[in-house]
C-alpha cells in the first residue's frame, strides 16, 4: 500500500486460529500471533521499488470487540457472549443452589445469596450451552464455594467465566469488559426490598479474580444495569426486541407472560394517545382515581402483610398540572396530582421517543427519527397468588402466580398433588373471572385498550407462556379438539382475536374432564392456559368484557365504579402475531446502542414538565 510515495507499509494478516491451537492464555496466544506474523512475511509480494519499507504489526488481543451481559433468572444465571453486530455468538446458563439443606432453602439463581452464607453455602453448576463451543472441553465448569465470601465469590466466577467464553469466541476482551450488564426480572420482585439489597451490594461492582481478566467487573448498581429491574424496564426491552425484527415498525407493540409478570408495550402516536395514558398513570395512583398505587406501604408480597412490595424504579415523583379524572362521564375531580408515585413506575410508565435507544441502522428502520411515534406506554403486572391488596393488584401476573392462585382456589394445578380438585371447572372459571374483578390495576388496563384509539400496526405475544399454540400437544385432545387445534394454529397466524375464543373452547373441553396437567412436560394448567386466552380476548375480543359488568360479591372489595366499558375492542382484529422474542435481546440492542456513537433516534427528549404540563 502506496500511502505517502514515500513509506511502503507491510501489513501481515492473521486468521483466527481456535484458541486450543493458539494456547490457553492471553501470553501464548500473542506469541503465536507474532510468529505468523513474521511467517506472512515471507510469502507477502514485495514491494515495488527502492522506496523505504516500514513492518506494521497488528496486535489482535489489544482490540476489544463484542459485548457480554449476564441474566439472573429465577433458577439460574444466563452468561451471554455477543458480536458487534449483536448475533449471539455464545451462552450458557449457571445453576445456583444451596450447598447445605437445599430443601429447606429453596430459593435459587442470585436469590439464594440473600441466605446468611453459615446456612447457604452457593453451590454453582454450568449446564451445557446451547450455542457450541461456549467453553474448552477441558475446563471445570462446577463447583461449591465453601467460604464465608460465597456472596462476593460466586459473581467473580460468573465474571471469569464470561471472559473465558468472549476469549474463546474472538481471542479479544469484550467492550463493555468493565461495566458488564446483570439484570434480574420478576423472580427477585417477589423478593423483600432487604433481601435485594444484601443480593446486588454483593454483586454490583464486583471484578473478576483471574489473573489474565481481572480488567472484568460488573457495573455499578445505580447504572441501572445492575440489580432488578422494573416491569416497566423489561416491557421496555421487549419492546426494542421487537422493533428491532426487520418487518417491525417503531409502532408495533408488545404484551408477553413469564412466571411471576405479564408486560405489555403499547406505541403512542398521538399527542391525545400520549394524553390519555398519562391521565391512566395518574388515576392509578391518585386517591381519588383508581388508588392502585397512591399508598405504596399499604402493598405487600405476602397475605399476611409483613412485606411491603419493593421498588426498582428510579424514576422520581413530579407535579403536574390539572388532570381531568373522570369515570363513566362523571368528573371526579380536577386538580393538580403527583405523576406517579413511589412505587407506581415499576407498574406503569411512559418513555418519549427521544429517550429510546437503538443502533442508528434500526432506529432509522423502524421509523424512530421520524415523526410517527411520540413515545411508549409501559405496563408489568406482578402476579401475587391470593395477596390481592385489597383489591388493588396481584391476581394477573405470570402463568406461575395465576397456578398459585388456582392452588389456593381448590381449582387444580398442573400436577395433581399440588392442589386439591374439589370444584367443577365452570365454577372455576366463575371463581377466576371474580378474582380478576377484584384486580382494579388489570380492570383498568383492560378499560384503557377497549375505549382508546390506539393507531398501533401490530401486537406481538411474544413469550411462549402468551402464545396458543403452546398451550396443548396434539395428544392431550380428543379426536374432535385436535381438529380445533389444527383451526386454532391457523387462525394463529393470521393474527386475528378470534384464536382466544378457540382456545377456551379447548380448555373448557379438556378441563371438564380432568384439570391435571397437560402440555409441555405436563406443565401446563387450566388456569393457565384459561388466562391466556383471557390476556388475548379481554384486549382485543368482539364481545363484552367480562369486566363490563357489576362485581359479582359484595365482598370482593371492588367499587361499583371500576368496570370495562360494554362493547367490542376499538383495536383492530387482526393484528396480532405471536413470535416468541426474549428482553434480553431489547438490552443487547441498548447495549449496542450505547457502544456506537451513532445510536438513535436523533430526536431530543421532551422535557418530562412539559409532557406533563401537556397531560
């Protein structure tokens, strides 16, 4: 390469040799790059001329390339190796349980390091990765920690490990080596406040404690990439993993179920849309509203009311002006309320356009630059069994906490010693519908998506939980119902509503007769698969909610006044797609975002005073 007339450059290329050839530290490796490189010397052409020659040699290992992150779910801890371009090039999940009397500490994943460590001592297991070649074959991938720092060990390991799987992928350190994302999701929301602290003091900032990558370290807690995150954060990521599919517009939304929460992303391209959620946000958690969230103390986990729900957000309470709050046409007040309160943000939240982040690529893509979106609309119900607060939250969540609530109810679980089967199915399905009732966060969720026009181009389920297909195997159905099913899948994919009604036929079919377990591994329960058809048809059904009417116990704690508006759904019925897509794969795309300078959209943030002036 002729770059001045005066200086021939000599370039040695080096191809990426796996690194059991290349040697097992960061040493041998550079040894053996610099001897290719002198042997590319001796084949490359020489250089025309007498003209001075200068040697360039390339260093691979001083150049950092792709990202890690680590999610603690409830079981276990996902560590994940990406590329710059975010393909997954690397995963594999680390099991955590109590070393000592597992049976009596059952919580696991990140959890079980809320134990004091003389009873819990972490016992860490790598479960083989579902991406090949995650790690050598000849390293220990399991073991105990027996010391009293078993808090503070056990994340230096999920660090080594992450270097040794981004090393082994690309010879290189990953980006973000020193601020290294680990975010948890519902398993440790169901978790005491205390019990979150002890937790992420012993993992936020951590570094890793090999001697070739101790430049690894997790990122500080009030970084917002480490600790547990809201619901509304994880709609958020949901949300960015679904605009960023090729075919998906800024304007798509999202609802997903998991094990404890449910989420739904909802895309506002009005200033009227962006004006009615905020009016939602504020009688959810004003008292003369809704009172959802107006008295945060008064929620708890548990039905014995010994510990208040925790809180992730780190969004701040601010004033408003006058906010119209009104129910039935009727004005309930007019007055200046606090947009949302301590808690609320974790339930429900608003993010402007300009406060989204994607690469640039994407953003532009999906439309974000321009003006069809004015920002999205965040909801996360948290599941509490029976702890329904009075009537505020806690009966919809995620499939596991509506099985709780089934258990309790005597309505049957997915396995047959779990609960016990003392009522029919129809008064089960009587017995939920009042239960969601007395859900008054749900009811008005529900009451917002019927009476609003939303101008959204599609929703997509995107957990398998969510999804209605996933509800049955072939074999669980009688002849005729395996015709059903067949339907059902076909309606499925042409995203209309009507899926929902198909599938309670299926369940009230199969559950008359026995409401043991069925689907995937015998998973799955009634009462599961019964509400999700009920996350599908009470959002965007043809018929009345079954919230449209009075409350059916004068008992049920829930004001004559919180009822869904009779009539079909003003969303359009046919654009639902179901394609499971993870929130993880929404954080790498922030991630990415936040590596590149050119990260989108362009527009600047509205002022959150001037949103809420709006309002």
């Amino acid at each position: 390469s002729d770059l001045s007339s005066q200086t021939c450059i000599r370039i040695g290329f080096i191809c990426r040799i796996r690194k059991t050839r290349c040697g097992t530290t960061r040493e041998d490796r550079r040894g053996m790059a610099h001897k290719l490189m002198l042997l590319a010397f001796f084949v490359l052409p020489v250089c025309r001329g007498d003209r001075p020659q200068q040697t360039l040699e390339l260093d691979l290992d001083e150049v950092p390339s792709g990202f890690v992150l680590a999610d603690a779910g409830s079981s276990g801890t996902k560590l994940a190796v990406f590329n710059d371009d975010g393909q997954l090039k690397s995963e594999a999940k680390v099991l955590t349980t109590c070393l000592s009397n597992p049976e009596e500490n059952r919580l696991l994943g990140l959890s079980a390091l809320a134990y004091d460590t003389e009873k819990c001592k972490p016992r860490w297991e790598l479960v083989p990765s579902k991406v090949q070649d995650a790690f050598p074959k000849e390293e220990a991938l399991e073991g105990a920690i027996e010391n009293e720092e078993g808090r503070t060990d056990l994340p230096r390991k999920f660090l080594n490990l992450l270097a040794l799987m981004a090393r082994n992928q690309t010879l290189t350190d990953a980006r973000n080596a020193n601020n290294v994302p680990i975010l948890a999701t519902a398993g440790l929301r169901l978790v005491s406040q205390e019990a979150n602290d002890v937790i992420w003091n012993s993992v936020c900032e951590q570094k890793a404690d090999c001697k070739t990558c101790n430049n690894y370290a997790f990122a500080a807690r009030d970084s917002g990439k480490c600790g547990t995150i809201p619901g509304t954060q994880e709609a958020y990521y949901e949300y960015l993993s679904n605009i960023a599919d090729d075919n998906k517009a800024a304007s798509a939304g999202t609802f997903s179920l998991g094990g404890a929460s449910g989420q739904i992303s909802i895309p506002l391209t009005t200033e009227d849309q962006v004006k009615r959620f905020k009016a939602l946000m504020v009688k959810l958690s004003s008292k003369e509203g809704a009172a959802v969230f107006s008295n945060c103390d008064e929620i708890f986990l548990d039905k014995s009311k010994k510990t208040k729900i925790p809180v992730f957000s780190q969004r701040k309470t601010h004033n408003g002006k006058e906010i119209s709050i009104e129910e039935g046409g009727r004005l309930i007040s007019k007055k200046p309320y606090a947009v949302g309160t301590e808690c609320s943000f974790d339930f429900i939240d608003y993010k402007p356009v300009g406060t989204i982040a994607l690469p640039k690529s994407l953003a532009d893509r999906a439309g974000l630059n321009g003006n069809e979106l004015k920002g999205v609309g965040l909801i996360s119900f948290l599941g509490l069994g029976h702890a329904q607060n009075a009537g505020k939250m806690g009966v919809a969540g995620g499939v596991n906490s509506i099985e709780e609530w089934a258990i309790g109810a005597q309505c049957g679980a997915a396995k047959d010693d779990q609960g016990q089967e003392t009522k029919s199915w129809e008064d089960c399905k009587t017995e939920f519908a009042r239960a969601l009732k007395s859900d008054r966060f749900f009811v008005e969720v529900v009451n917002f998506f019927r009476t609003a026009n939303l101008t959204v181009t599609q929703f997509s389920y995107v957990t398998p939980a969510a999804t209605p297909r996933n509800q049955f195997l072939e074999n669980d159905l009688s002849s005729e119902d395996k015709a059903n099913l067949t339907t059902m899948m076909e309606v499925e994919e042409k995203g209309q509503s009507r899926v929902a009604t198909i599938l309670e036929t299926l369940v009230t079919d199969r559950c008359s007769k026995t409401m043991s377990g069925f689907g995937f591994k015998g998973a799955n329960s009634c009462a599961k698969a019964w509400f999700a058809a009920m996350y599908i048809d009470e959002f965007f059904g043809t018929k009345d909610s079954v919230f449209s009417g009075s409350p059916q116990s004068s008992t049920s704690g829930v004001d004559e006044k919180f009822k869904v508006a009779k009539g079909a759904s003003a969303q359009k019925d046919d654009k639902l797609q179901f394609n499971p897509r993870g929130w993880l794969d929404g954080l790498v795309k922030e991630e990415q975002a936040n590596m590149k300078a050119d990260s989108g959209p362009a527009q600047e943030a509205e002022p959150e005073s001037e949103a809420t002036e709006k309002a």
